[in-house]
C-alpha cells in the first residue's frame, strides 16, 4: 500500500509539475510575478494534487485524468490568468493544449507497458510507473514547448472577432479522447490499440493546430500588407502635398514678377512727384499683400509640418477647432515617414471622432522635442462609444469587425520602433493619445 500511495504522489507530481512548467515558460514573458513566488506555489498545488490523488489510487482506485481535467484545467486556468492578467480565452486555449500534451504522453507510457510490461499497465500504482510516465514527459517536453510557445505568440498578436472559437479545437479534441476512453476502454480493445487510438486523436488535434496556426500567419502577412499599403499611401500624400506646395509657390512667384512691373511703374510716378510718403505706404501695402498669401511653417520638420498643415486645413473645412504646438527640429533623429505614420493616424482618428462630437468639436496637438526626447500628446473629443478588451481600443470603422484599430497599432509599432511608448486614454468626452520617443534608440 505504501508503494502505490508513494507512487501515486510522484506521478501525480511530476505530471503536474511539467504542465505548470510549460505553461509558465509559453507565457513567460507576460508574468507579473517573481519566478521564486510561481514556483513555490506550483510546488505546493503539485503536492497537494499528489496527495489527494494518490489518496483516491489507493482508497477507491479513482480515474487518474478524469481527476486531473475537473481540478487542473480549472485552478491552472484560473492561476495562469492571476499572475499574467493575459485574455482568458487565450489563456485556456493554452491549457488545453497543455493537457493534449499530457495525453500524448500518457498514451506513450501506456503503449510501453503493452509492449513490454502488460501486467502492469492495470492495477495498483508500482515504483517502475515513475519512470514510465516521467520519460515520455522528459523527452517530448522541450518540442512541445518550442511549437506551443510559437503558436500562442501568434494567437497573442493577433486581435480576431469571436475569439472563444478558438477553444473549440481544444475542447472537441479533449473530448474526443474522454470518449475514447469511454467507449473503447483499454480493456476491452487491448491497451496498446487504446494507446494508438489516443496518440492519433493527439497528433490530428496538432496537426489541425498546425493548420490553424498557418491561417492565424496568413492573417497575420494580411493585417502587415495592410499596414505597408497605409505606409505608401502616407508616403505618396507626403509627396503630392509637397507637390501641390511647390507648384502654389512657382504659381505665387510666376503672379509675383508678373506684377513686379506695374508696381514699379506706381512707385516711379510718386517718386517723380516726391510723394515718399505715399511711395512708403504703397510699399507697406505691397509687402503685406505678400505675406498674406505665404502661410509660415508649424515647424521647422518638413514632415509634420506637411502633415499637420494638411490635416488642419480638413479640420477647419470640417468646422473643427484646432489648437496646434510643434516645436521640432528639422532633423530630430526621427525619419519623415514614422512621424508621417505617428501624426497622420492620430489626425485621421481625431477628426473622424470630433465629427461625431455633440458638443464643440476640437482638436490639440502639443509636440515638444526636448533633452534627446519627443513627446507627442494629442486630445480630441468623440461621440461615439468607446469600446476596449483588454486594454485595446477597439475599431468601430465599418468592416473593421471590431478589431483592433489599425492606426493604433501602427503608431504603437512606430514607438517601439524607437524604444518609445503610445498609451490611450478617454474620459467621459475626451480622447487622449500620449507618444513618447527615443530618437537614439538603437
């Protein structure tokens, strides 16, 4: 009786302690709990896990993976989601395919018991079942790891509708093998043809994993052509704003001399008629009939100055108050097409907010360049409803089927381009986009 409780414990222990590893290395990069802490109390859990089952092994004989579903996916899930805060849905998607892997496993231990101790495979727990059951756990774990760990990333890049869909792969195939386990018994069918039964429910449930990790990087190469085609189209409006610029200033110029004559010719016949008075006043006149026509730079950055004298003009046409502070270099470390990106996805997403404003429309854009360090704050009113998950902000843009704004995420991904952040936020009627850069980043 010792030998089985003791048995029990260890295999209880080490299959639960290999599934909380490998769990906690796939999210590692998104606890918020110090390693020491996690490992302590995944210790105590595995132990007292052991203690209870090897309890029920040795008193009623109870199912080790029934037992195993109803106590782990539930306290694994529930613990895995306190010390990351990632989505849930992601977060069980990930244990079921932690306990797909126990089951494959499981049936690769069974399957050397019916080649080479078939006795053993029913009954009380011996010492030998530590080391068939650690074995297989031991030499599939690094493999599993790398391919759970590369497809949860993609599932965590990516924003998609109806996300719970995902958990029903898992789900079906966990309960494809309860079934089998059910219908088809070892002992009715032999142990090793149960064992086979089980690792190919396994390897279809990877390899339509496989699939759909394929599907989420197609999505994922859609969602990066759209951003690069976003890209050219800042690029192409940079290029024919400045354009338009320059073909309004030859205009001006062209008009310019055109009138050079006649005015010298009005300022010749006072002069004649020593009226210099008259002459200094027709000059004032002149001069300031110029300026009038030459609007002076936002800054002293060709980039943001196009941009955000473009996007300023669409907002007063649209009635829209803007209050405008830029102060940047010509060159500030920062390349004209991340700032294109930067100031034109917060342009877009302000005016398309403040149309929907019922009370007075506005815009403000603060931009400081200071101590190697570019700040960009942008506030707007909205009318819309704001939705989030997670912390993200949500599209509401028809077609978008509430994904995460793609203008968002460029400008997120401009900021990190240079060790910066871009946080959001909103009150009751204003919107606020913080972007903080490092123009040295390297």
């Amino acid at each position: 009786m010792l030998e089985s409780y003791l048995s029990a414990f260890l295999v209880t222990f080490i299959i639960s302690g290999s599934a909380a590893l490998l769990c906690f290395c796939v999210v590692r990069d998104a606890l918020i709990k110090k390693w020491s802490i996690i490992l302590i109390q995944s210790l105590i859990f595995a132990s007292l896990n052991g203690c209870v089952f090897s309890a029920c092994v040795a008193l009623w004989g109870e199912d080790y993976y029934i037992f195993m579903y109803g106590v782990c996916i539930l306290c694994g899930w529930q613990y895995l989601y306190k010390v990351t805060k990632e989505n849930r849905i992601w977060l069980f998607f990930l244990i079921c395919m932690t306990f797909s892997f126990l089951f494959f496993c499981a049936s690769v231990s069974y399957l050397f018991y019916a080649i080479w101790m078939p006795a053993a495979s029913s009954g009380l727990y011996i010492y030998k079942d530590v080391l068939f059951f650690g074995s297989p756990l031991i030499l599939f774990w690094y493999p599993f790891y790398c391919y759970m760990r590369k497809l949860y990333l993609k599932v965590r890049r990516l924003f998609i509708p109806h996300m719970w869909r995902l958990c029903i792969l898992p789900v079906m195939f966990s309960f494809l093998l309860w079934l089998q386990s059910v219908i088809l018994p070892g002992d009715m069918v032999g142990v090793a043809v149960s064992c086979i039964l089980k690792g190919f429910i396994v390897f279809c449930s990877f390899l339509t994993y496989s699939q759909m990790s394929s599907a989420l990087n197609n999505a994922e190469k859609a969602i990066g052509e759209q951003e690069r085609r976003k890209f050219l189209a800042h690029q192409f409006d940079l290029q024919k704003t400045r354009m338009e610029d320059l073909e309004a200033h030859a205009e001006e110029m062209r008009r310019i001399r055109h009138d050079r004559r006649q005015h010298v010719e009005v300022l010749k016949g006072l002069l004649a008629e020593g009226n210099v008075a008259k002459a200094r006043e027709y000059l004032q006149d002149y001069e300031d009939s110029i300026s009038k026509n030459i609007q002076p730079p936002l800054c002293c950055n060709f980039a943001a100055d196009t941009i955000c004298s473009r996007y300023q003009a669409l907002a007063k046409q649209s009635g829209i108050k803007t209050i405008l502070s830029l102060s940047l270099s010509k060159n500030p470390g920062v390349s004209g097409s991340d700032l294109a990106v930067i100031l034109g996805n917060l342009w877009e997403n302000a005016i398309a907010a403040a149309l929907d404003a019922s009370s007075e429309q506005f815009i403000r854009l603060k931009v400081v360049e200071k101590h190697e360090k570019i700040f960009i704050r942008m506030e707007n009113n909205f009318g819309n409803i704001v939705l989030r998950d997670d912390g993200r902000y949500l599209s509401t843009k028809a077609g978008r089927n509430y994904a995460e704004g793609i203008g968002l995420s460029s400008i997120k991904a401009a900021a990190a381009k240079y060790g910066g952040i871009a946080e959001f936020s909103h009150n009751e009627d204003v919107f606020t986009s913080s972007i903080l850069l490092y123009p040295n980043y390297t």
